[in-house]
C-alpha cells in the first residue's frame, strides 16, 4: 500500500485536524483569489484563476482535495485574448 494512503491528510473531512483552518481550499470549491496551490496529499501543484473550481488531485482523483496557497512572485503578465471571429482551418 502507498504511504500516502497512512496520511492523516488524505481521509480526515476535518479541516481543523488538517493543521490548517476551516477556509483550506477543497476540490469542488470556488477560487476567491488567482494563485499556485499545492495538493496537501502528494504536493501537486495547480496555477488557478478567480473564479474557477479546484479540482480534484491528478494523482488522487477518488479522494478528497485540499489545496494550501503558495507564495509566488508575479515576472511578466502576458494577456491572452480570443479573436472576435475565427480563422478557418487550413
């Protein structure tokens, strides 16, 4: 069996006994903030915008996810905007 599977993080609904408070992130949940944040089960890392539902962990997708935020520093913002009509395929 996986050691992951013995982690007290992986099977407590309890945020409280997490180590953390009663507002960590769970998958199923709405972004309030964009941020990098970090699986507590395997340490998998998400890049997720405001607004968005936190998903399931991709290594843990039966279990349930909690995310913590990380700290990050912003370099470059690039906008990336949809063309207002489509070009066709080739």
């Amino acid at each position: 069996m996986e050691e992951w599977l013995n982690h007290p993080y992986t099977h407590s609904t309890d945020a409280c006994n997490l180590g953390g408070s009663p507002d960590v992130p769970r998958n199923g949940e709405i972004n309030q903030q964009f941020g990098v944040y970090k699986s507590v089960c395997c340490d998998a890392e998400i890049v997720i915008r405001e607004g968005a539902t936190f998903p399931d962990c991709p290594n843990h997708r039966s279990l349930s996810s909690i995310w913590n935020p990380l700290d990050f520093d912003v370099i470059e913002i690039t906008e990336i905007r949809k063309k207002s009509k489509s070009e066709p395929a080739a």
